[in-house]
C-alpha cells in the first residue's frame, strides 16, 4: 500500500473545486430522494472509480451522478438508456460545472433545480456565479482516492460487527468526509435551531470518519464524534490508542491524522485502535442501554468455506 498524504493546503485549489463538484450532485439527490432519518438519505457511495450519488428515484425512471476520478469524468445516466458526459479538466470552473451538470439532467429527462448556495464551506459564492474554483490536479485527486480507499477499509473493519442500527462508511457532501456511525437506539434531542442539525442529532450515536482536512485544519485526519457532544474524557484519556490518537475537547472529537496512522507498522489497525478505543471510553462515561446487544459477538464461522 502506497502511503501518500496530501495536507490539505498542499490541494486546496483542487480540493475545493472537487468539493463543489460533489455538493451539486449531492444537493440533486437531496430534491429527489425520499426523506431519511440523520440525513441519510444524501449519503454517497465510494466505489473503485470514486464517488457517485447510488441510484436516485426519478420521473417514472431513476437515475444516477457518477464522478469517475480515474477517468476524469461525470457520468449523469438514467435506467432507460439515457447518458451524458461531463469532462473534468483544468480550468473547468464551478460555474461551468453547474451549466454542464443542469443540462446533462436536462437532457436524460430529469431537470432538476437545486440550492446554488455551498452547503458547510466557507465560501458562499453561488455555484453558477463561480468562476473562481477551477482547478484540477488528476495527480491530487489520485492521491485523494487513495487516502478514501484506505479510510473505507480501516473504518469498515471497526465498523461492521455491530449489531442495530449502523451505518458503513461513505460520503457526505457537505464536509467531504468519509463516515459511518453506530447508534444506541435512544432519543437525544438538539438544543439547537439549525436544519441540518436537527435533523442530525436527535438520537445517540457515535460517528467514525476520515476527512481531508479544511481552511480550519490542514491535516486529513480520522475523527470519532460522540453525540451527545462530550467536552472532556475525563480520566479515561489513559484508554485512548494509539499512542498518537488525541482528544480534542474544542472540536469534542478524538483525532488520528492520517500521518501517524501511515507511521506505525499496520496503519489499518491503527485506525481501527482509535475507533475502538475512543468508543469505549465513551461508554465509561456515558453507557448506551443496549450495549450488551450492540457489541455482542457474531456467530459465523471463522472460515466460510
């Protein structure tokens, strides 16, 4: 496995002009989906290639965004056949992007008018008055795949033994980040006003995540969120692994750049140690009801064959 890491001043030309990308493919599926708790239903699958929208109901037909970051190119396709394709180069802008992606919808049968404001980026420039953003660096892009890929491996490892309700890692266009979340099955209602959380962070949960860093933090990092937030760890900061892993009570998150998960001698299990360990002080400090149940064993055999 190839260890190459990218800060995220080192891409942010790129970087942001991806992210705006996916926020309008994102913000498509958002007016055509049916509706799902936590905002599940604006979640967006990796695959091999990149990062696409999943299938998404349409009129009398569905269709699907695929960015191909192999390739180079958006696929906007529909279930009878319809197909558009949008190049993806230098010097492509946002505003161009957003002309293309609207007449591609145009085109399968599927016009679709979205918010043109970035959702949770701190600049608020309407997609189709963006002429700014317009840089594309395949080699950054590559690198990016590589760290998604590698979060999607260490993070589904942690991830897919439990029981209930649980989500495997993929894509959130609103902060770029790869993440997935166990949840305790009990209510936990938001003190705040804003639509994006309350309709997040109404149940108790805990998310596990990779993200590319941001104009706030430079370094693509692992994240572990418990909600209900927790501002300290009390005297359990002792349990957290590994030794590089860190709390940090401002952002109430526990951190593992993606640097020192790539320096020790099995980075996946590093993560997989951040993830299971800030887990568990959580529950020192804040048991979930069905605990037992969640983290109870599987029952399959080692071996399948």
């Amino acid at each position: 496995m190839e260890k190459r890491i990218l800060d995220y001043p080192d891409w942010q030309d790129t970087a942001d002009t991806l992210h705006l990308f996916l926020q309008m493919a994102g913000k498509v599926k958002i007016e055509h989906s049916d509706k799902q708790p936590g905002w599940g239903h604006v979640r967006m699958p990796l695959t091999i290639d990149g990062i696409g929208t999943g299938i998404i109901p349409g009129n009398g037909s569905s269709f699907e965004i695929y960015f191909n970051l192999r390739q180079h190119h958006v696929d906007v396709q529909n279930t009878d056949g319809g197909k558009s394709r949008i190049p993806l180069s230098d010097g492509l802008s946002v505003a161009e992007f957003y002309s293309q992606l609207m007449g591609a919808l145009d085109y399968i049968g599927m016009p679709t008018e979205i918010n043109t404001t970035p959702q949770e980026f701190y600049d608020e420039t309407p997609f189709d008055q963006d002429t700014k953003h317009h840089s594309w660096d395949r080699e950054a892009v590559a690198i990016y795949l590589e760290n998604l890929h590698f979060a999607y491996r260490s993070l589904s490892r942690f991830l897919a033994p439990f029981r209930g309700k649980r989500d495997m890692p993929e894509f959130w266009f609103g902060t770029m980040d790869l993440s997935g979340s166990v949840f305790a099955g009990q209510a936990a209602p938001y003190s705040g006003t804003d639509v994006i959380g309350v309709n997040c962070f109404d149940e108790k949960f805990m998310e596990f995540g990779f993200w590319p860093g941001d104009v706030k933090t430079s370094k693509p990092s692992f994240f572990g969120m418990p909600y209900p937030f927790m501002a300290s760890i009390d005297s359990y900061s002792s349990m957290l692994k590994p030794d590089r892993a860190q709390f940090q009570a401002q952002q109430n998150e526990f951190i593992l750049t993606l640097e020192d998960a790539f320096s020790y001698p099995d980075p996946e299990q590093a993560v997989v140690d951040m993830c299971r360990t800030s887990f568990e002080i959580v529950q020192r400090i804040d048991r979930w009801a069905d605990l037992d149940w969640i983290t109870e064993p599987l029952g399959y055999p080692v071996s399948s064959a």
